[in-house]
C-alpha cells in the first residue's frame, strides 16, 4: 500500500489514536495486523484505493493481498451477490446448491485438472483439506511441505514462533531442497507433497523435476495456488507451465474477496472426502489395519493419549484394544470381522452391519467367559438394528463396555438377568499403555441406551 508519509512518522490525528488503541485492547494484533502490515485502521475501500478512519486516503498495491484482482467493491460481483443473497434467503439447509454444482462446472473449464471440486471459506481451510485427502486416499500419514500454507496446526510444528512445536510429526518442511526431498521420500512413503510455486524464486524448470519427483515415490503433488490460480495465468500457474498436479487449492481471486475457496483435481482422490467427513466407511478393513499397525508397534498407534495416536487411526485402535479388554484377542476380533465382512457382502459400511459385527463379538464373549449376558452403550443385546440405525444414523463405532457391578446395577430393571457379580477376568490382559477404565461411570437405564458418538 502506498502512503504519501513513511508509516514511522504518520500523523496520526487523535481519531486516528483512539481507534488503534481500542483495536489493540479488544481486537488487534501489534505484530501481526499493525508492524507486519499498516498501521492504521481502516474505514472502507474501492478499487484501488482504500481510506482511513480519518479519510485520509491511500492507493492499495496489494489488491487486498490479492484476495480481489477485480479491485475492491467491484460493482458487478457486488451487484450479483446481493441479488442471489435475497433470492436464497442467503442460507440454504443442506450442502448442495446450483451455486455449488455451477462454480464446480466453471472450474472445470478454467483448470484442465479440476474433475471434481469441494469448497470451503478461507485458503487455510483448503490447504488443511487437501492434506487430509491425500492422507486418507493414500492411507499414509508423512507430508512433505515448503512454504506457508496458512495457520493450521498441520504445519506450523517448523515455526515454534508460531505456537508449540511438533505438533503434527508427520509434516516436514523439507525448504524446497530438492535433494533432501528426494532423501525423505527414500527412506519413508510419502502421502503428498505440498508447495506454493514461488514464481519469483523458482523457474518452471523447477517445478517440473519437482513433479518428476513427486510422482516417481508414489506421492501425490499439492500445488497451493491460493496466491497464483487467478493471477499468474488463466488456469494457474501450473497450467501456463505445464505441471499437472494432483490437486490444486484455490482462494484469493476466487470470489473477489467474498470468503470462498476449493480443493480441485483428480476426481478418484476428491472422492476420499467420503473417508474425511465422519469416519472411515469401510469399518472392516479398517479395524483389520488398525491390529495389524497394533501387533507392529506402529509409532501412530504407541501413544499414550488421544492426542498422540493418529487421529485417523485413533476410533479403529481404541475399538480393537477396548475387544481385548473384553475378552478378546486381536486374532479373535480379526476373525469375528472377516466373518461378518463375508456374511455381509461387504466391508461393513452400514449401521446395520456394525451393529451385527458387535453381536457376534458380544456372543463370542459369552461363550467363551461365561458371562450370562454382555454390555453395550447401545443397550443390552442387539435387536431391531433397523430401528437403531434410524435412530443413530451417524454413530460411527459402537463402544464396548466391560460387565461389571456398577454397570450391572443400572441395568438390573432392563435387564434381569444380567448379574450383580465382579466381571469375568479377560482372557489376554488389556494393554498397558492404553490408559482408562471402561465402565467405570455409574450409568443410569437411560443413558445405556446412548451410542458412543465419535
């Protein structure tokens, strides 16, 4: 932004004070909305040309950072924004709308590697779901990443500045050195590569061995074109130069400063959003993967809390230790799910299946403890699993819960026959370093009948 009097000796009228001042105590950032950027407040803008709450004005070089390349209030955008707001009431109740399905279209003809497109509201949001989509498609947690990509935890944990460190172990910055990307992606399998193409630091050439890399190690290539796709070229910077990645994120310029972003690309990596939204839908080969990384000692599933086991892998661990505290061995859980994946024709996807995979674990343990009847927070044994599945249509896992005197006693009028005496001990000790007690909370009658929501 350009200013007639270097920002060291503005003067500042005393409107001018008192507005920052208030903004610092209530609002503001000293170092990031005033050093880092301008330091003034600022009352509105138009094209480029921005003014203060003084009225002082100023030319903007930035183009909003580059949030809106038409300029500020460019009437057109602003004229058919308020015409749609008022003919959809401005909020619709579910995800889909013309809108969607027509700024997906449009995308498509702009950028050649845009199969599919999801939106979200800011560049940070993108950037976060394109990582997490090519961690769920690839089933591999490293990510190799240069550059800012926004102010997610995911790759923050190379900027202790920023907040606590490692916190996400599985993103590194690899500085865009090729050659130590080449030895990281050597020694471990790599979900995805991510970068901004720094245009003015990196020739095309660059990017294109970069990609030559990338896809040699069986990883995919995330280009962040947040700053480039509506300003270096129509289609991106990766179309003008060549590169055909797997997918791109879009913001700035997308909207014209509306809050509006995409992850567009290969539609078969798009599709994993059915994995990201609520949990894994193939719930047999996941809790499968889940022992095995268990039997391994994976360090994703060796932690000693939530926040230390890989959120993906988290629900299908925690399930498959809660069997062991229940009597079972993982090669008990193995073969009861491979049995039910074979029943059922599938990987168990519906409630329905799920609820059957938990009767036959439950069956197990009664005939294998002797335990007159078995516990779940879905409510004594399993019946109607229609009913249950209108009821709980989201439930993701359903939880064990261990026999025992406390759960025992609010269940007694439910479920006459259930016992009063101390559980069976497990067959299998239950792990170690898997903290907590399961059914340890007394429960009254009515909240058994509650699914555990993940």
């Amino acid at each position: 932004m350009s200013m007639n009097t270097p920002s060291a000796t503005l003067a500042a009228s005393d409107a001018q004070k008192t507005a920052l001042r208030l903004a610092l105590r209530i609002t503001a950032s000293e170092k990031w909305d005033l050093n880092r950027r301008f330091p003034v407040v600022m009352s509105r803008a138009s094209g480029a040309h921005v003014w203060d709450v003084n009225g002082k004005q100023y030319v903007d070089f930035t183009s909003c950072s580059g949030a809106a390349p038409l300029g500020a209030g460019y009437e057109p955008v602003l004229a058919h924004v308020a015409t749609e707001m008022r003919r959809t009431g401005g909020i619709l109740p579910g995800p889909l709308s013309v809108h969607r399905v027509e700024v997906a279209e449009r995308l498509a003809e702009i950028f050649p590697v845009a199969q599919r497109s999801v939106f979200f509201r800011t560049g940070s949001c993108a950037t976060t779901a394109a990582v997490r989509l090519a961690r769920a498609h690839t089933g591999v947690n490293l990510v190799l990443t240069s550059e800012y990509h926004g102010w997610h935890d995911w790759h923050l944990q190379d900027r202790p500045a920023m907040g606590l460190p490692r916190r996400d172990q599985d993103s590194v910055e690899f500085r865009y050195d090729l050659d130590l990307l080449e030895k990281l992606a050597s020694v471990q399998r790599v979900a995805a590569v991510i970068i901004t193409p720094e245009v003015n630091f990196f020739p095309a050439e660059y990017h294109r061995r970069l990609q030559t890399l990338v896809h040699q190690h069986g990883a995919l290539l995330i280009l962040d074109e947040v700053m480039t796709g509506f300003r270096y070229a129509l289609g991106g910077y990766h179309t003008a130069v060549g590169l055909t990645p797997d997918l791109i994120t879009l913001s700035k310029g997308l909207a014209n400063g509306m809050a509006l972003s995409a992850v567009a690309g290969r539609a078969d990596v798009l599709n994993a959003t059915e994995k990201t939204y609520l949990e894994p839908p193939n719930l047999g080969p996941h809790i499968l993967r889940a022992i095995d990384l268990l039997d391994e000692r994976d360090p994703k599933v060796t932690g000693t809390t939530k926040s230390t086991i890989d959120p993906f892998w988290y629900d299908g661990v925690h399930f498959a230790v809660q069997c062991r505290r229940f009597g079972l061995d993982f090669d008990d859980v193995r073969e009861l799910v491979t049995k039910v994946m074979v029943e059922v024709a599938n990987d168990i996807v519906s409630f329905a299946d799920r609820c059957r995979l938990i009767n036959e674990i439950g069956e197990f343990r009664r005939a294998h403890t002797g335990a007159r009847r078995w516990g779940l927070k879905l409510q004594r044994k399993i019946a109607q699993v229609d009913s249950y599945a209108r009821l709980w249509p989201r439930a993701h896992f359903v939880h064990i819960v261990r026999d025992g005197r406390d759960l025992a006693a609010s269940h007694l009028k439910t479920v006459p026959d259930w016992g009063t005496g101390p559980p069976p001990k497990p067959r299998g000790a239950g792990l170690k370093w898997f903290p907590g007690r399961i059914g340890s909370r007394r429960r009254t009658a009515t909240s058994s009948c509650a699914t555990r929501i993940w």
